[in-house]
C-alpha cells in the first residue's frame, strides 16, 4: 500500500537506518519490526529448587508488563553462579549461599549482592512397593541409607523408628542423588552433617563418592531425582518439596530437632520452621550467608530440611555486558515484585513467605543497586 508516495516498507527501512545511525538500533529496531515483541529482556538461570516459583514469577511479571521478557533456566545453582561469573546472565539463583568477593576461593566480583528470595524445604521421596507416605526417618537412619550402611528396607534401625504401621520388604535400597553441582545436594548434605553417620565433608554442591552400598542412580536436576524416584521400585532421592509434592510421591515425615514428632513437609510446618529461626541478626547483601542455616530448627512442628534460597544479582549492572538503563530498572523491579508482591504466589507453591526481618535486608540490598553510578527506583 502506498501512501503519499513512499511505501510503508521503504518507511520502516527508513526508520531503522535512522534508529541505527542514532546508535538506537536492538531494541528500538526490535520493536519497530516486531511491534507484539518484549523490548526489555532479562535472562537468569540456576537453581531447580526454586525454578516452580520463578517461572510463575516470571510468567506474572511478563502479564503485566508487555514490553518485558524475563527467562530463567532450570540448570543447578553450580552452572547459575559460573554462569554469573562469567557475566553472561544477568541474575542467577542459588540455593547455596555463595562465598563474598575477598574471601578464599571465590571467583564472585566485589559488587555482588545476596538476596534472599524465599525459603523452599527438601523433601525425602521414595517408591516402595505397598509403602504410602509418612515412613519415619531421622538423620542418623538417613545418613547411613545415603552412605551405604543400610541396604535394605526391613533394616531393624528403620523398622524401630515408630514405623509399626509399615511392612517393609526385604529389598535393596538404591539412593538417588544429584548428578549436577546443586543447591539441592548442599541444603541435603547440610541436613546429613548434623549426623555423626554421615561420613563425607565438607559440604558441597557435588554428591561425594560413596564406596559401599548398592549403586545409586544419579539424575540431573530435581526433576531427574524425581522421575528415577517415581518409576524405580525401592527407591529413594531427595527433592524439593513441590517437586514431591505435585507430582503425588510419597515423601517421609522426618524426626525433628526436639525428638518430639515426625513432622510432615507442609507449608505450616516448613513455615514453623523459620519462625522458630533466630533472623535477627544476619548478613547484608554484601556479606557472607554461607553460614546462615535453617536446618533443625526446634520445635514440635518445625520440619527440619529447611533453607533460604539466593538470588545474585551486581550492585553495579553496569559490569554486565549488554546491560542498559532501562534494563537495571527492569531488574531492580523485579526483584522488588519477588520480595513483596511475589511472596503470595510462593505460599501457593509450598515455599515459606519471607519474615519481614529477611524482607527489610532485601530493601536494603536492592536500594543499592546502580547503574553507572544512578540510582535506580524500587
């Protein structure tokens, strides 16, 4: 269609090689030829453990505001925070805390911010034949199922923890761990350390080479564990509770700090938890979190594999290439949405809503990030 003697394909050219030579061009020629696309994209990756809740997140973000496009990948908290080093994300998730910029054997740059976003729990699933949810374990028992020193099920230390409801058979147990560097496996492995019976230290990201026992099935990612779990008789793996939990695994109730219950891993409980927690005194976004834990907190409801899980995001955004303005203040109110508005939608998906003491560190941390040295609103 011609109108006043220039086509509207010659028009569009026209355009972009103006936006172009304005040094306008990406995102503004995006747009232009691609009206319905985002012009605003953010990419993160990392953790497995909390990716049910950042693609709901990502998806509610990207609903109201069309012109963004938020992608987060699902590939560990190992790979996310590489990743963040190399500058080639421009957040990652991690449900390990990282080690802070000065410390020993960190790779992080000195402006990087921890951001607690939610609290998730770790569940144990397992397959056995006739055996509903609600086996009782502790972490003694569940230290030398993982280490190899109990192989079968009908084991007199399993049977004797208040189990008399359960016929366990006489069956091999195989162990499902991680086969990728993962939060999941550090939050677990942090669980087992509280046992004298669990014999790897320290902990770490990556599952340690157990020597004895039946050989155990390694897969990648939550959702790895829980397809070997879910299709593999006599099995057990651990989890992050709505993996478990959405997909109808029968999970263990796990003995608690106290010794008074075997507590089921619900949202009240893992909730229990964190208000049991000691949050008044903790780390700033600058600092190290690596020793924060919520693992065996007491009292009689609280389930006892609990942790924070972390965003890291630059207090500079300018040190990541390809970063714009108009994509920091993207990011920031991002983040922002995560920590307030984002909470109820964590509750739906079984992780635990933020204590306000946890939501005013975040602020904090979030009114700081800059770019290029501007401020950038929340």
């Amino acid at each position: 269609v011609r109108r006043g003697g220039i086509s509207r394909t010659i028009f569009v050219i026209s355009l972009v090689i103006v936006a172009v030579a304005a040094g306008l061009g990406g995102y503004f020629t995006n747009a232009l030829l691609h009206p319905g696309a985002p012009t605003i994209e953010l990419t993160g990756d990392g953790s497995s453990l909390v990716y049910p809740l950042l693609s709901q997140w990502t998806s509610n973000y990207d609903g109201s505001h069309s012109n963004v496009q938020i992608n987060y990948q699902s590939v560990g908290s190992g790979t996310g925070v590489t990743d963040f080093q190399n500058k080639v994300v421009d957040f990652a998730g991690t449900d390990a805390a990282p080690i802070p910029y000065g410390s020993t054997g960190t790779t992080l740059p000195n402006t990087t911010l921890t951001i607690p976003e939610t609290i998730g729990a770790v569940t144990l699933a397992y397959n056995i034949p006739g055996v509903p949810t609600g086996l009782h374990l502790n972490e003694n028992i569940t230290a030398e199922i993982f280490n190899g020193a109990i192989t079968y099920w009908d084991n007199v230390s399993i049977t004797g923890l208040q189990n008399p409801g359960f016929t366990l058979p006489h069956s091999p147990i195989t162990t499902v761990h991680r086969s990728d560097s993962s939060g999941t496996t550090f939050i677990f492995e942090g669980y087992l350390l509280k046992s004298p019976f669990w014999l790897f230290t320290p902990q770490s990201k990556s599952w340690p080479s157990v020597g004895r026992g039946n050989p155990p099935l390694a897969g990648l990612q939550n959702t790895g564990v829980a397809n070997y779990v879910s299709t593999t008789p006599n099995t057990i793996g651990y989890v992050e509770v709505a993996y478990a939990l959405q997909n109808g695994m029968s999970v263990a109730y796990v003995q608690n700090k106290d010794r008074l219950s075997y507590v089921q891993p619900t949202l009240a409980n893992i909730t229990a938890a964190v208000s049991s927690a000691d949050v008044s005194s903790l780390p700033t976004g600058l600092q190290d979190w690596s020793g924060v834990s919520l693992i065996l907190e007491h009292g009689a409801n609280s389930y006892p594999i609990v942790s924070f899980t972390y965003i890291i995001v630059y207090q500079q955004l300018n040190v990541r290439p390809l970063m714009t303005l108009d994509k920091a203040k993207t990011l920031v109110d991002f983040l922002w949405y995560m920590v307030h508005d984002g909470q109820s939608a964590g509750a739906r998906l079984d992780y635990a809503t933020l204590p306000p003491s946890i939501v005013t560190i975040d602020e904090t941390s979030i009114k700081s990030i800059t770019y290029n040295g501007q401020s950038l609103p929340t």
